[in-house]
C-alpha cells in the first residue's frame, strides 16, 4: 500500500544521488557517516578528559585553540572538563548508539530484508537525516559559541541547565543550542520512526508474514515503536528548558535559588519535574540503543552457528516485553533525586521485572551456542563479545535497580561503567558486528579478516581494562563528574585511573585499525560476492552492493522462514527465503 | 493507491445521521461540563471524565476508528494510553515537595 | 519495477497485505497523531505538576472567558463536522463540494484562531505574561500560554494544511484520500481542545 516507493525513478545527478538522496540505501550511509564522525569525536573528548584525570598539570598542547578560556595554555579547566563531559555523552548518545544501530543499518537493510524496493516515505527519509545532521551542526555549534558547551551533562540536569551563566560557563548560549538541537533531533527521530514503522507493515514482499522477518527487521520495528513515543516526551521537555532559559519562565526552577550570590529570577518550578521527563525518555531510549544490536547480533550469530535459536517467537516477545517495560522503570534513575521514597519502591520492581526479558534473550542466544559449531569471524565475535559486554554490564544492573544499595552507589563510577559496558560498548559492538558482516554488501568490497580479528581482541580487552575498574572505583566511593581526584580521599584510587586512562588511549588506538580497514576495503578489498555468508535473508539475493531500487524491478516472493539452517534434504545447508525449493522443514516454535 | 480510497474506511463509513448525533452529543457534553463546573465548581476527575468520553467518541466516530479493521485501534489506543497512564507517576512529588513531607 | 504495476494494482500478488488496510500515508497520520497525543500530553501533566506544587495558582476566569471557551469550542466541533462533509463529498466525486468544504474548514479554523488570539491579547492587557500576572503564581501564564500557544500552532498549522491541500486537490492532483487524512488531523486538534478547556479553562475559573 505505499504509495512513495519506487516513485523516484533511478537518481540523476551528484547532488540527488548523494547528497539530498532519495534512496534509503544512500541515507542509510549518510547516517552511518554521520554516526562515525560523531564517534570520533566523541572518543577525543574522552581522551581528553581521562588525560585530564591522571594528569591534571599537564598540559595538552594546542588545546587553547579549542577554547581559549575553557583550556588556557591547553591545561583543561575544571568547568571545561564539565562542557567535554556534556558533549561526549550527547554525541555519543544520541548521535551514535541512537543513529548508528537503529537509523543507519534499519534504513539500509530493512527494507531489502522485507523485499521493498524503499522505505515507505523517501522523502521523508531524507528530510530525517538532514534534520539529524542540522541537529548535530547545531549541538557542535556549541564549541565555538564564546562560552563554550554547556556543563550540565548529557541529562541537563535542572536547575543547573535551566538558568542563565550565573551557574558557570556554557550556560548562555551553550546550552541554549544544547537545548534546540535535542528538541530538533526528536522530530527527526519522529520522522524517521513513523516511516520505518509503515515500512515494515505496509511493504512486505509476497510471502513476507510478520513472522517471516528476520530479526532485526524486528529489532527496527519494536525500536521505532518506542521511539515514536519516547521522544514525543523529550520534545516538550526540551521546549520547556529553553522556554525556561529565554522566555523567563520557571518549569524546573525553585523559587529562592540563590547562584554565585545572585537569587535567580524564578519561582514554582522543580527540577523533579525535568528529571521525570527526561527519564521518561531516557530510559526508553536506553533500549532504543540496545534492541537494534540484539537484532542485528541475533541475526548474525544465526548465520555463523548455521542454526536458528532456540526459538523465533520467544526472542520477538521478549523485545517487545522490554520496549513495553521501558516505559515503566524511568524512576530507577531518581531513587536519590529526592522522589518519594514510595515511588522508589515502586519503580524498582519492573525495573528488576526488565531483567526477565534481557535474561530469557540472553539464555537464549548462550543456548543456541551450546553445541553448535560457530564459525569464527570478525562478525561473530563481535557478536559474541557483545553478549558478553550487555552480561557484565547488565548484572551490575540488578544492584542498582535497588534503591537501598543504589543510595551507596548511586553518582559513582559505578554507574559510569554499568552503562558504558551495557549500552555503550555492547551497542558500539553490534555496530562493529553489523559492519564486519554487512558492509561486503553495502560497498561490494569484503573487508579484511584477519585485521578484524585483531581489532575485536584489542577492543575486547581494552574495553574490560577500561570499564570493569570503573566497578571498583564506584564500590570505593569515587564519584563521577569529578575533574580531578588529586589531594583527595580519592587520591589512593590514581593508580587505577592512570590504568584506566592507559587503556582507553590505546583502545581508541586501536580502532584507528577498524578506520584503516573500512577505508582500505572501501577501495581496494577484493569484490563482495552476493552472497559471502551463505546468508538466507533477502539482502543476500541482490547485488552487491544493491543497485537503486534494490531488486532490480522484480518482485521477490518469499517462501520459506527467515533462519533456514542446516536444513535436511536441501540442496545445500541453507535455503534462502526467496528459494522456490521445497523441503519439509520440521516447524519451530 | 492514487485514486481510490480503501473501502472499509470510507465505503462502509457510517451514514451522516450518526455523524450529526455525535456531533450534537460532543457538543452536549460540552455544554453540561461548562454549566456544571459554573454551577458546583470544577471537579477536576469528572471534567477529564467527561473530556476522555468526548475524546473517545470523535476518535471512534469523526475519524472512523470504529470503521477500521479492529486491530487499528487495537495497535494505536493502548499503547497510547498506556504511555500517557505511567506519566501518572510524577504526582506523588508534586506535592509533597510542598511542605517537604516524606510521602 | 514498473511504476505502472504499482499504479494499477498495489497489491495483488506482489506484496503482503497491510494489516490494518489502510493506505500507508494514513498510516503514518495516525502515528503522528499518538505520537503529538504523547506530546500534548507531557505539557498537561508538566501543568498539572506545576500547579500542584503551587500554593497561589490563580483562578482568573469569568463566565465571559468561560463562555467564550464554549464558542471557540462550538466553532472548532463545528470545523471536524465540515471537514466530514467534505471527505464525504470527495469520495462522492463532488469535486466541487469537496473543495468548497475543505476551505470552510479552514475558515473556521481562521475564526478559532482569531478569537483565541483576541482572548490571548486581552489577558495581555490585563497583563498577563509568560512569567507574571496581577493574580498569583506566576507560572500560571507560562502554562496557559505554552498549552494554548501550542494548539494555537496545531491550528494555524492545520488551517495552512487544509488550504494546501484543497488547492492541491481542486488542481487535481490530490485525491479523495488526501483530504481523508488531513481530516484526520483536523479532528485530533479538536480533540486536544477538548482537554484544554476542562484542564486550562474549567480549572482556572473564578470561583
Ligand atoms: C539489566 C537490566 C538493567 C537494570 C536493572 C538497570 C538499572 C539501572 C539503574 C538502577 C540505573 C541508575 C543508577 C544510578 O544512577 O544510580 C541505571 C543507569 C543507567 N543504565 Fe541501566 N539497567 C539495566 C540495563 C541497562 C541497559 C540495557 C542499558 C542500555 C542499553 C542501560 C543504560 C543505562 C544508562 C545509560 C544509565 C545511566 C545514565 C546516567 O545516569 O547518565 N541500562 N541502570
Ligand atoms: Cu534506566
């Protein structure tokens, strides 16, 4: 029932073909390059602040042309270590684990894996990037805005985010731009949500039931339909704050606040009221980032086990029981904002009822491993290294979903590395495992093995050196958002900071290897066959990579399951799912 | 799909007679929440009450909701109520911070 | 593919069928609404914690407002049963009626604007702002004027859309379908009014 696809013709023209480009393909690696500069940069930001931490006298050179006064002399000033902290965590979160997973690999493959020739709404798809890309032009904009970026983290905590500078720098116009580029990135998620989700009901190839589609066109699917809420929340919160920052109003503003000796204009408002909203978006959001990397993961460890998991319906009800329960547990994160205390309680019980899902997966995929006989690649230690990052990252989980242990742990590196190894590392995994498996399709290049490989075990490694020690920082007591620990309680604590730091700059290192090997295999790796996995999904069944309108004006007709694995009887061991062959396949739950 | 609509949405859409009496009970409603809260005063649950049945019907019958496969409504209404219900959530702080009272 | 399959039959053999059987752009309409819904929502309640947590909320308004509320609302129901004489002339292949509808539409839309933002200027005068007013908390002009500021963009919005699109239509590339849609809309901004005037106007009258 679309009425937009295959409605532009084959695109002419340098500029429509990639620049303003219709095609969800193109787009699809618009996002991708987006996201990619956005990991960088971000990744620099950390660096910055970890070499910050263990050398807090040593200057960075060339820093002062980054902000003359947050880093005068390149020796980073604890307010400017505060702005770095707020961008790396905006880039990283929204314009990376939100776009790379969800919006980059979903609008590349999921219309090929249904069988469509494009998303519903091209042109919408494309006003969503750009939108994107405004959003991201307008948040970087902060660097050079003469008071910096903004101080107040990637939650924008009230009342800090919701006055003016008297709180310190960044909060002019820093955060005024912080506050436009969120809200403009939340009708860009909108528009793209609504087109992923009329995409994957309306355009399904013949044959294509629901229950046909590959995993992480279910991952896409159940991700959109959280998105498409959760950032309605953010969008008026967003308004609000800035309504609050240049309208005079107080929304998320107390009265009597008293900032660098001066009361603050405002009365009737509570920070509480910001915290609610924005956690109503964030922890959604939080699984916006992480159910797109369980699909693609599902889908990739189905391809190198050469077996389906265990079940099917069981993998596509528990992401659906998580998006479900995401909207229940947001208060998780305000059991010490000084929310009632009956609400704690309250929140607490879903959010350990969210484990339930996120076990039944993870069983699930450990299962399926047991006794198969996996075929190592790049993709799928990736794949495997980002079960193991969501199950490190995921048990510290179960201690801060209590509000009587979280009140110790609650603000403390802790926390700093149950989200990074649950959210950050894991997602970022599933992107590299996404890109190991996929790009021989999307370039017609295969990438190199081996220094893939070699870049999973570094980052592997490096990433446990840097984020497990983060556990034991928080269970010392060291608190996060801190730009310095020198003559301090924390003091003892330098040795592992310094290790910590030493990691993070040799595995930031190391994925100049993925950069290299992306690069290189863009031009010169050896041709991408159609089908280099021996794959069974649609992707594998056109060109690589896909010409314009992906199955070259014919109509594929799907037949057979997504995961048709070591199938007895069949011709070879997998059946693809547009193969006319008939076997008797034993039914699976 | 240029130029037809589907027949379940509009074909079978209910005759202008329900129309107008949705039309007139809409309004009714509205009236009678206007006098009532004139003449007793604001009840603020039976003023939403009243606003979710108007709600409820123009969804139903001005956009054709009811006319659709059943599974529209099934899809788009809970979940939406069900978002806009966890808001609910947030009250307990808004007044307690008040007088600063634990509960 | 041949644009033309498409064009003569969308669906048959080729795809699967839609679950819900609506055209995709409906569709997406009907997402955007639960998703605006969502959003309208978060502004109430963010409303209704502020003013709950105040202790001088002020109650300003006279019947006069109150009554002039009941004509807005008048209007606005009036507008959504228009529009439905103009889907339902549409799909009849009354061109012309569809068009004529389309625009009275709008029209009533322009004349809720016009009154709303006559309502909006006196309270100016009396001197209400976004954060001040003669009576009490002076959040209350920041959540009346956001709230309604925001339907108001709804509606002006929407007025915009109508015009647009019966043009657009009377020209003939539009279609029946197209003026469904943005019927749609049109009855979602009526129903957002349906909450205000309880939630802004009920609440905040005199008492
Ligand atoms: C296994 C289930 C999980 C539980 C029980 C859980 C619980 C929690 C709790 C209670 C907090 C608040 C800690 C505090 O601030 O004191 C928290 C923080 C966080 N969690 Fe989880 N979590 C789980 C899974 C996840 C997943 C899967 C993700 C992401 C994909 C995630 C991302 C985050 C983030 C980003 C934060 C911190 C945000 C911040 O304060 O900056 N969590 N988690
Ligand atoms: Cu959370």
């Amino acid at each position: 029932m679309s009425e937009a696809a295959a409605h532009h013709g084959p695109p002419q023209g340098f500029i429509r073909k990639y620049v303003f480009s219709l095609d969800h393909k193109i787009i699809g690696l618009q996002y991708y390059g987006l996201a990619l500069v956005a990991v960088f940069v971000g990744m620099f930001l950390s660096w910055l602040m970890r070499f910050h931490l263990v050398w807090p006298n040593a200057a960075i050179p060339g820093l002062q042309l980054l902000s003359k006064v947050g880093a005068p002399g390149g020796l980073i000033t604890p307010e400017y270590y505060l702005s770095l902290l707020t961008m790396h965590g905006t880039l990283m979160v929204f314009f990376v684990l939100t776009n790379a997973p969800f919006a980059a690999f979903g609008n590349y493959f999921l219309p090929i894996q249904i069988g469509a020739e494009d998303m519903a709404f091209p042109r919408f798809n494309m006003m969503s990037f750009w939108t994107t890309f405004v959003a991201f032009v307008v948040l970087l904009a902060a660097f050079v805005v003469p008071d910096g970026p903004p101080i107040s983290g990637w939650t924008a905590y009230a009342p800090l985010s919701a006055i003016g500078k008297d709180a310190g720098p960044g909060l002019d116009m820093g955060q005024n731009l912080w506050g436009i580029s969120i809200a403009i990135f939340c009708i860009a998620s909108l528009l793209g949500s609504l087109n992923f989700i009329a995409t994957t009901l309306d355009l399904r190839a013949k044959g294509m039931t629901l229950m046909r589609m590959p995993l992480s066109t279910w991952a896409w699917f159940v991700t959109s339909c959280i998105a498409l809420l959760a950032f309605a929340v953010l969008l008026p919160a967003c308004l609000l704050l800035v309504l609050d920052r240049v309208a005079g109003t107080s929304f998320f503003v107390p009265a009597g606040l008293v900032v660098s000796d001066h009361l603050q204009p405002h009365s009737g408002g509570s920070p509480l009221l910001w915290q609610h909203l924005f956690w109503f978006f964030g922890h959604p959001e939080v699984y916006i980032a992480i159910l797109p990397a369980m699909g693609i993961v599902s889908h990739i460890l189905i391809n190198s086990m050469r077996k389906p998991l265990l079940s099917h319906k069981v993998v596509i009800g528990s992401m659906m029981a998580i998006g479900f329960l995401s909207y229940m547990v947001w208060g998780h994160h305000m059991f010490l904002s000084g929310m009632n205390p009956f609400s704690a309680l309250v929140f607490s019980f879903p959010t350990l009822m969210i484990t339930i899902p996120a076990t039944v997966l993870t069983l699930i995929w450990l299962g399926s491993l047991y006794g198969s006989r996996l075929q190592i690649t790049a993709a799928s230690l990736f794949a495997l290294g980002f079960i193991s990052m969501f199950v490190s990252g995921g048990v510290s989980g179960f201690f801060l979903a209590q509000p009587s242990i979280d009140i110790y742990l609650h603000a403390t590196y802790f926390v700093v590395g149950h989200f990074h190894l649950v959210m950050g590392v894991a997602a970022i995994f599933g992107v590299f495992a996404g890109t190991y498996f996929w790009m021989p399709k999307m370039t017609g290049r295969m990438m190199n093995e081996t220094l893939g490989k070699i870049h999973f075990w570094l980052s592997f490694v490096g990433a446990y050196c840097i984020f497990m020690p983060f556990h034991y920082l928080g269970l010392a007591g060291n608190v996060r958002r801190y730009s310095s620990f020198v003559d301090d309680f924390m003091a003892p604590l330098m040795p592992v900071h310094k290790f910590i730091t030493i990691a993070a700059l040799c595995t930031g290192a190391a994925q100049l290897i993925f950069l290299y090997n992306l690069i290189h295999s863009r031009f010169w790796g050896p041709p991408a066959p159609v089908n280099p996995w021996n794959a069974t999904s649609l992707e594998w069944t056109v060109p690589s990579p896909p010409p314009w309108n992906n199955f070259g004006g014919v109509h594929p007709v799907v037949y057979h399951d997504p995961y048709q694995y070591s199938v007895e009887g069949a011709k070879e061991d997998f059946i693809m799912q547009n193969s006319p062959e008939q076997v008797k396949t034993t039914v699976r739950s | 799909m240029n130029t037809t609509t589907t027949p379940n949405a509009s074909g079978k859409s209910n005759g202008m007679a329900t129309t107008y009496v949705v039309y007139v009970t809409i309004l009714a409603i509205a009236v009678y929440q206007v006098c009532f809260a004139m003449m007793a005063g604001p009840q603020p649950m039976l003023m939403l009450a009243l606003a979710i049945l108007q709600a409820s019907i123009a969804v139903m019958y001005f956009m054709h909701l009811a006319a659709e496969r059943q599974v529209l409504a099934l899809a788009l209404i809970p979940y939406t109520i069900f978002v806009l219900f966890m808001m609910n959530m947030i009250w307990s702080d808004s007044v307690r911070l008040l007088h600063m009272r634990p509960h | 593919m041949s644009q033309a399959n498409l064009a003569v039959d969308p669906h048959a053999a080729v795809m699967e069928e839609s679950p819900f059987a609506i055209p995709s752009s409906k569709l997406v309409m009907w997402l955007f609404i639960i998703s605006d819904a969502v959003t309208f929502g978060a502004f109430l309640f963010a409303y209704g914690y502020i003013r709950n947590a105040s202790t001088d909320w002020p109650t300003p308004f006279e019947h006069a407002s109150i009554w002039n509320a009941l004509l807005m609302t008048f209007i606005l129901v009036t507008s959504s049963l228009t529009i439905l004489f103009a889907v339902r002339a549409a799909q009849n292949d009354d061109r012309a009626g569809a068009f004529k509808w389309t625009l009275i539409t709008a029209g009533g839309g322009t004349l809720f604007a016009i009154l709303h933002l006559r309502e909006w200027s006196s309270l100016i005068g009396e001197g209400v702002r976004m954060f001040q007013n003669p009576w009490g908390a002076p959040m209350f002009g920041a959540t009346f004027f956001t709230i309604t500021g925001l339907h108001m963009l709804h509606v002006i919005g929407g007025v915009i859309a109508l015009t647009v699109v019966a043009l657009t239509y009377r020209a003939g590339r539009y279609s029946a379908k197209h003026i469904e849609i943005w019927s749609l809309y049109w009855h979602f901004v009526d129903i957002v009014w349906m909450f205000v005037v309880p939630m802004v106007y009920l609440l905040n009258m005199k008492r």
